[in-house]
C-alpha cells in the first residue's frame, strides 16, 4: 500500500477522533446540563441518555484506535499475522457494544408517548444497521484469517523450497 492513502487515512482517522473528543468535552456536558430546568416528559432519561451517548463515543473512538492500529500494520506489511485479529475483535466488540446502546437509546425511549412510535422504529432500524457493520467487520475477520493461513502456507512452501534448491 502506497504512502498517499495511508497518510489520507491517518488524517481523516484523526480528524475523526479530535471531533469525537471536542464531542466528548463540549456536547456532552451541555446535554447534560439542563439550564431552563424545565424538566418535560423525558427529563428522567437525561442520565441514561448522556450515559449512551458517551458511551457511544468511546466506542467510536475505540474504533478508530484500532483501525490506526490495523492501518500502520499494513504500511509495515505485517497484517497478516495473529496480532492482526486482536484489533479486529475488539473492533467487533465496540461495534456489538454501539448495538446494544442504540438498542438500549430505543426500549428507552419506546413507553409512554412523548415520542413516537416511528422514531422508536426508525432508531431500532438504526441499531440493526450498526449491528450489520459488526457482522461485515466479522466476515473481513474470516478472510483475514484465510489470508493468515494462506500466508504462513506460502512461508512453509518457500523453506520448503529452500531446503531443495
């Protein structure tokens, strides 16, 4: 892989985590905030509500972390190997994890009718399509491994070479 898309990568993988953090410490606190105190139909969700959506963001961020990770293996040419799958799992699991919490956003917010039914739908939705990057990230996981063992058969094949020549 050529040095311009790394570098491209690595700049829109930290423009992303600098945004997350200027989310983390500026959005955050205000939603937490309620200034009117005005409190409304869905004032007791304030604190489950900033909890899943810090919680998210460190999920993202745990995301991008390990796709940093994944992309400086690649410009050392050593993502073929089992060092590889531990960023990989844990990227699974922070997507699993930004499932649940969007799951989780949505039984919240479905009793009662202070918001509708559709919204509860369109974010139960959205959950399912999170949880379908989790299982796209797993397929690119098993081929990763058929690459892996393909790899070390070649390794194999090359000493084996070697040794007859």
């Amino acid at each position: 892989m050529g040095n311009l898309p790394v570098w491209g990568l690595r700049a829109v993988l930290a423009m992303l985590l600098a945004g997350s953090v200027g989310v983390q410490a500026v959005m955050v606190p205000l939603l937490a905030a309620d200034p009117d105190g005005s409190g409304g139909e869905l004032a007791h969700l304030r604190v489950p509500f900033v909890a899943i959506v810090l919680l998210g963001i460190v999920a993202a961020q745990t995301v991008l972390v390990c796709v940093w990770r994944l992309v400086t293996m690649v410009r050392r040419g050593t993502v073929f190997s089992h060092r590889a799958f531990r960023y990989v799992h844990v990227v699974i699991g922070a997507v699993v994890t930004a499932a649940l919490l969007v799951f989780t956003l949505g039984v919240l917010l479905a009793p009662g009718e202070a918001v509708a039914p559709g919204v509860v739908l369109l974010v139960g939705g959205a959950g399912v399509a999170v949880l379908g990057v989790a299982l796209v990230v797993l397929v690119l996981r098993m081929l990763l491994a058929q690459a892996v063992a393909r790899d070390a058969e070649a390794a194999r094949m090359r000493a084996e070479l070697e040794e007859v020549i």
